[in-house]
C-alpha cells in the first residue's frame, strides 16, 4: 500500500512538473508571437506614415537622460527637432 501511494505521488509530480513546463513553452511562445507582429505592425505604421526619416539619440548628461530627436533630411544633415 505504500509503494501504491508512492508511485502515485511521484507520477502526479512528474505530471505537474510536464504540465507546468508545457505551459511555460506555449506562453513564452505565445508572448514572442505577439511581441514580433507588434514589432511588424509599428514598423508598417512607421512607413506609411513617414516616421522612418526620425532618429532619436539617448545621451546621459549629469546622471540624467536625455533624448534629442531628429529629422534626416539627407545622410549628412540632421536638424535637432527637440531634447527633453
């Protein structure tokens, strides 16, 4: 009767363990999936509407972050749109 309850004990555990890690893998998936047609559906947005010729630079100035935004009009010019 003990062994019964031992093998029992250890099969449920064994079971839970796969089920736990079977939900793992499918989340992670699932959460990967999403986040690269979020990635997929911006970077159209950013082309349709002409987002693409912006460039942002982040600097640490005193401990601070700032980001400066710019428009490239051409390879060599990018005029400061703003910095906060």
């Amino acid at each position: 009767m003990l062994m019964v309850k031992f093998i029992c004990a250890t099969v449920g555990f064994i079971l839970y363990v796969c089920a736990s890690y079977a939900d793992e893998q499918t989340y992670t998936g699932l959460l990967k999936r999403v986040i690269k047609e979020k990635i997929i559906k911006a970077n159209e947005v950013i082309k349709q509407k002409e987002l693409d010729r912006y460039r942002t630079i982040s600097i640490i100035v005193n401990d601070q972050l700032v980001y400066c935004h710019y428009e490239q009009l051409s390879e060599n010019n990018l005029p400061l749109i703003i910095c906060y």
